[in-house]
C-alpha cells in the first residue's frame, strides 16, 4: 500500500528545518530583537526589517503543508483536507501581517488562531481504524496527540492575549515547531511502515 509519496516525505524533512531556522535567520539579521518576548509574527509585521525575510519562511511552511495533505494518503481525507487548509491559512497570516510590533489586526489573529487549531486537529481527523495502517494514525496515538496539542495550543493563545506575558515568543515557537516535527514524524514513521510492506512483498514498489 502507497502510504506516502516522495514528495510528502521530502516536506516532512525539510518542514521542522525550515521552521526553525526562519526565525533564527530573520532574528538574527534584527539587532536587539528577543526571541523569548517577541512573536515569530513580529519578524514579518509590516514595520520588520526583516519582513519579507520571515513572510518568505512562512510562505514555505504553508506550501510544504499542503504538499504532504496531497502526498500522504497515509492521512484520512478529513485529515488532509485540515492540513491543505492549515497551509491556506498561514498564507493568509502572512498576507494579512501585522501593522506594527505593537498592534495586530483582527484578520491576522483570525487566520493564526485557525492554523494554531488546524495543526492541533489534524491527528484526529486523520485517524486509521484499519490495523494494516501504521499505529501512529491508528487511534490512541492520534487521540492522544490531538489532546496534547490541544491543551499546548489553548495555553499559547491565552498567553498571547495577555499583554503583560513576558514569554510569549518562547511558547509560539515550542508549540509552532512541536506542531511541525510531529507532523514530520508521522509522515517518516508511515514511510518506514510502508518499505517494510514493500520489502516483505517483493512486487510491490513504495514510491
């Protein structure tokens, strides 16, 4: 069974990476710019100098999402059809940047908290009853990850409401990048799942 395509797996490597190191090229090209109190957002708010460096990471990151929703039927359909969404959605966080580091604007809350919970959600409605699915999109990991990112998620956005939070930056980027690798793993676990098939059945070819 075709579980994920090259392409899917490509992203999936390339996803956690790139990820990361947006913010860190983009910070590190700001002088003074604090990764713990400040928000990967404020890199591409309007007033950034290095807005389009971080809007460019961001445009990626969306696009390697939606390429592993079309290439990991690993996935159920809901599932892939949340992370092509989630992918939309942080083309529209990055369309609809912040005005300034001290504002934000209501459609860039709007698409932000959407991908927050998209990413969150995503484990669930992928889930596999079928036991020749691999376990990590069979029921109790795909339950149990969606309530971790779920409480994760929920903890950030009432931290990032709160104006007096001096660790917002930090939390986005455990929960952004957590939400990421996991992701990734999924999609690298269920490939290795897939040339093992592969494997134990000579005429059948994982592409």
């Amino acid at each position: 069974m075709n579980f994920v395509g090259r392409p899917a797996l490509i992203a999936a490597i390339i996803g956690p990476i790139q990820a990361v190191m947006g913010w860190i090229v983009a910070g590190s090209l700001w002088p003074g710019y604090d990764h713990i109190t400040k928000t990967i957002s404020d890199l591409a708010a309007d007033d950034s100098p290095v807005k389009w460096v971080q809007s460019s990471f961001f445009l990626l990151g969306g696009t390697l999402s939606i390429i592993a929703a079309v290439w990991a039927p690993v996935l159920s359909v809901p599932g892939r059809v949340t992370i092509f969404v989630a992918g939309l959605t942080t083309y529209g966080l990055t369309i609809f940047a912040t005005p300034t580091q001290e504002t934000s604007s209501f459609w860039h809350r709007v698409f932000a908290i959407a991908t927050f919970v998209l990413m969150s959600a995503w484990p669930l409605f992928s889930m596999r009853f079928d036991r020749s699915y691999p376990w990590v999109v069979r029921p109790v990991a795909a339950i149990t990850s969606t309530l971790i990112f779920a409480v994760g998620s929920i903890a950030f956005l009432s931290v990032w409401t709160n104006p007096e939070q001096p660790m917002v930056g930090l939390w986005e980027r455990v929960i952004a990048e957590a939400q990421v690798l996991y992701l990734s793993v999924v999609i690298y676990l269920a490939w290795r799942h897939q040339q093992g098939d592969a494997r134990a059945s000579p005429g059948t070819v994982g592409t």
